[in-house]
C-alpha cells in the first residue's frame, strides 16, 4: 500500500530537513498522491512527536535509581518511568533482589 509508502515517504524526507519549502511541500505531495494541507499538517506532528521525544529525553536523564531505566517497547516513557518506580519500591521493600546481587 500506499499508505506505507506515504509514511515512508514522508518520514524519510523529515530525516533530511524538518522544514519543507511551499514548492517542496506541494512536490512531495504530489508525488506521494496527498494534498499540500496533508503534507504540511504531518510534518507539523511529526515535531510535535519530535520535540516530545526530546524532553522525555530529558526527563529520563534526571532519573536517578539504582536501576538501570528499560523503556519497554510498547510502553512510553511515562508509563516506563512509573513501571521503574514500582520496581524501586519493591528493590527497597526486600520483594525484588537488588541490582548486582545474585
């Protein structure tokens, strides 16, 4: 499909330049088969996501615990950050052995 190709397209295009020119934008939108307002309005999220990804980023590297942070693949980070919490907590509870110990 063309939807993936699109997505491909798109997401491809962002990795080079998170900013499209208005002629760029209505050439990969025509030749992803999309209207310039589709174009415009996915590269808007697509920051959005971006800048999003960052300041998670950010937050993870304030964490400080004993163990190491694991951000599972279909947890975000926020529900990764309380997953590592309760972890802690039962590290500190004696329930969970302690990192490095055996």
């Amino acid at each position: 499909s063309s939807g993936i190709n699109a997505e491909y397209g798109l997401e491809k295009k962002f990795q080079r330049s998170q900013y499209l020119s208005a002629v760029d934008r209505l050439n990969l939108a025509s030749a992803l088969s999309m209207s310039d307002v589709q174009v415009k309005r996915w590269f808007q999220n697509r920051r959005c996501k971006e800048r999003h990804r960052a300041e998670d980023m950010q937050k993870i590297q304030h964490v400080r615990s004993p163990l190491l942070f694991y951000q599972h693949p279909y947890l975000g980070v926020a529900d990764s950050l309380l997953l590592q919490n309760h972890l802690k907590s039962l590290v500190q509870l004696g329930n969970w052995p302690s990192p490095g110990t055996s």
